[in-house]
C-alpha cells in the first residue's frame, strides 16, 4: 500500500483532540465533520482508530474510502470489509455499527453528495483510476 496522505503521529493527534474537544478536530480538521471509525486488522487482530469525514443523511452516516486520491484503498476500507461489525464515535457518544459498501447508482449518490458539500472529494476521484468506495455506518 501507498503511503496515507496524513502522517499517522497526526490522526493519533486528531483522535486525541476529538476526544477532548467533544467531536471537534484541530487544524485543517477543526470544521469538518469527523467520526472515529473503531476497525480490527484484517491480518493482525490489531484494534486500531480512523478519524474520517462523514456525511450524515438522516440517521444514515457514510464514510469516503478515499486516501486521498491515491490508487489503493486505505487499510481501515480492507479491515471492515474483514470484520464490518464494529464502533464509532461522534460528538461524545461512542455506539455499534455494522459497516456496509454502497455499489452502483447509491454509491454513485452519495459520493456525489459528497463531493459537493466538499469539492476535494471531487478532486480524489479524479486522481485515481479506481472506484472509492462509499460505507454506510448502521447503528446496530
């Protein structure tokens, strides 16, 4: 895999500040909407947390498997697909969900949705050659 846009000592940051802060990021993070994504190493067992940008419809949560733009997935996309039972935190609140990938027109929808309410999601798309992939958080 290629290596994360982010440096992973500054999503440890990011979780850290969410967690202090009652949900909100720092930096370039302090205004998006970010959700602590709980996932389990597909290989090594390993409990690990992703601190990603979501979109909220309703009561449904969606989380952009997008690295960036770079041409693979990010590790966190290959955990839930091994394991999608898992956790996640927003705001103060830590609850279950059950991690789903959108396909086809739906995913196409939301990822639109996305890259609207914020363009360099539309950017990401274009950079890579690969479909990113859209997961839909269930509570549950």
């Amino acid at each position: 895999m290629s290596e994360s846009p982010v440096p992973p000592d500054f999503n440890a940051e990011l979780v850290r500040a969410f967690r202090q802060n009652g949900g909100r990021g720092i930096g370039v993070f302090a205004d998006a909407p970010l959700i602590l994504l709980h996932h389990v190493g597909a290989r090594t067992g390993a409990e690990r947390v992703a601190p990603l940008i979501y979109l909220a419809e309703g009561d449904r949560l969606f989380v952009f498997a997008s690295k960036g733009g770079e041409d693979d997935n990010p590790a966190w996309y290959h955990n839930l697909k091994a394991n999608p039972r898992t956790k996640a935190e927003l705001g103060g609140e830590t609850f279950e969900v059950v991690a789903t990938e959108l396909t086809g027109a739906e995913r196409d929808e939301y990822y639109a949705k996305q890259a609207a309410a914020m363009p360099q999601f539309g950017d990401y798309e274009r950079k890579t050659s690969r479909v990113i992939p859209v997961i839909e958080l269930k509570r549950g």
